[in-house]
C-alpha cells in the first residue's frame, strides 16, 4: 500500500526548502535550484563536512518531490466559481477548509 502524505510531511518539506506556507510551483522550483547550488557536495568535495552537505542535499530533493507531486496531483478546479474565488482571494482560505478539515482544530 502506498504512503499517504500527510501534512506533517508537506510542511517538513516546506520548511527545509525555505518557502513560506503558500508558493507557486515556480517558487517551488527556483528554491529548490538555489538551495542545490548552495549546498551541492560538489563544492565541499575537500571539507570534513562533506557528509553534511550530501545529507543536506538529500533532504532537499526528497521535500522538493513531495511538494511537486502534491501540487501535480492535487486536483484544480476550472469552474467559474473557483476562478471568481482566486480573483476575489477566497482560494487560500477554501483550500484550507477542504484539505486540513478535521485536521486543525480552532481550540489549538
């Protein structure tokens, strides 16, 4: 059986990419590219942490396909009314109450 995502894990891997709780796809990307450069083992190939940066690297990729398969495979709605909720800023905020219904309570 396959895994769930949990939002535990989205939100690890929000954190290590530096993102803050709401990025587009693009943003997505272009941290992942930065954090890679940042700490690509590559450039430490003489250093005593070495380990560390090919540790770091890891985590890096692994958020970055969490993050990219939810947001591929989290379905979009085209409807009129969806669109009319992005234009008027609902999106966030309905999003929310679909995806974490339950999982959030207004008492923590």
């Amino acid at each position: 059986m396959k895994k769930l995502v949990t939002f535990i894990d989205i939100d690890n891997a929000r954190k290590i990419l530096e993102l803050p709780e709401s990025s587009t796809i693009e943003e997505i990307k272009d941290k992942h590219r930065k954090l890679i450069m940042k700490y690509h083992p590559d450039k430490y190939n003489n250093s005593v942490d070495k380990d560390f940066y090919e540790e770091k690297v890891k985590q890096i990729n692994n958020s970055y396909k969490i993050l990219m398969n939810y947001c591929l495979k989290y379905p979009i709605s085209f409807e009129k009314s969806f669109v009319k909720d992005v234009e008027d800023g609902e999106y966030m905020e309905d999003h929310l109450r679909r995806f974490y219904d339950g999982w959030v309570s207004d008492k923590d």
